[in-house]
C-alpha cells in the first residue's frame, strides 16, 4: 500500500489552514494531480459530505466520489473514495507546530 505524507509551512493560524485543506473544493489549488474537485452533497466538509474529485490519469482522467467519513475540527479529517480498483484514504490533520511562532 503506498502512502504519502507531507507536512506544510503556512502563516495561516491552524485552525484556518485546516478548513481550507479540508474543503475539497480546494483539492486542485494545492495537489498538482487533481483537476478539478466539485461538492456533490453536504455542506463543507462536514460528515456524509462528498466530492467528485478528478485526477490525472493514463489514459484519461479518472473521477472518484470521495466521502468524509471523520470531521474533528481543526485535528483530523478522513476521506474515502472507492473504485473497482483501489480503495483511496487520505488524512487531513491539522497540527501546530512547537517552533510556530505566534501571531504579533
């Protein structure tokens, strides 16, 4: 199974880079593979809601209905898509850093 861990710098407080990560509607501003990324049901990234993300593929893009399946605010957000392929869960977590400095 592969997996990918990233972690990124941001000035935004933890809680707003959270709900922006977490707001799949913004999947393609930050993941290079993903096109495009619409909400199909629910409201923001609450719990039962869902994304029809596309990613980049060979040989023609490929669109997967992705779920939330977990939303604990600014700590953790699970997302579930399935195909007949392959399972994909991705986890958004929000953490402040002990370096971070604080706001002015």
């Amino acid at each position: 199974m592969a997996r990918y861990v990233t972690r990124v710098k941001t000035p935004l407080n933890p809680a707003d880079a959270y709900d922006y990560v977490a707001d799949l509607t913004n999947f393609a501003e930050w993941d290079p593979g993903v096109r495009r990324s619409v909400q199909v049901a629910g409201e923001g990234s609450e719990l039962a809601s869902a994304y029809d993300v596309t990613v980049a593929a060979v040989p023609r893009d490929l669109t997967l209905r992705y779920e939330v399946v977990e939303h604990d605010p600014p700590r953790t957000c699970l997302v579930v898509a399935r195909s007949a392929m392959f399972t994909s869960t991705d986890r958004i977590t929000g953490i402040r850093s002990p370096t971070a400095r604080k706001p002015l």
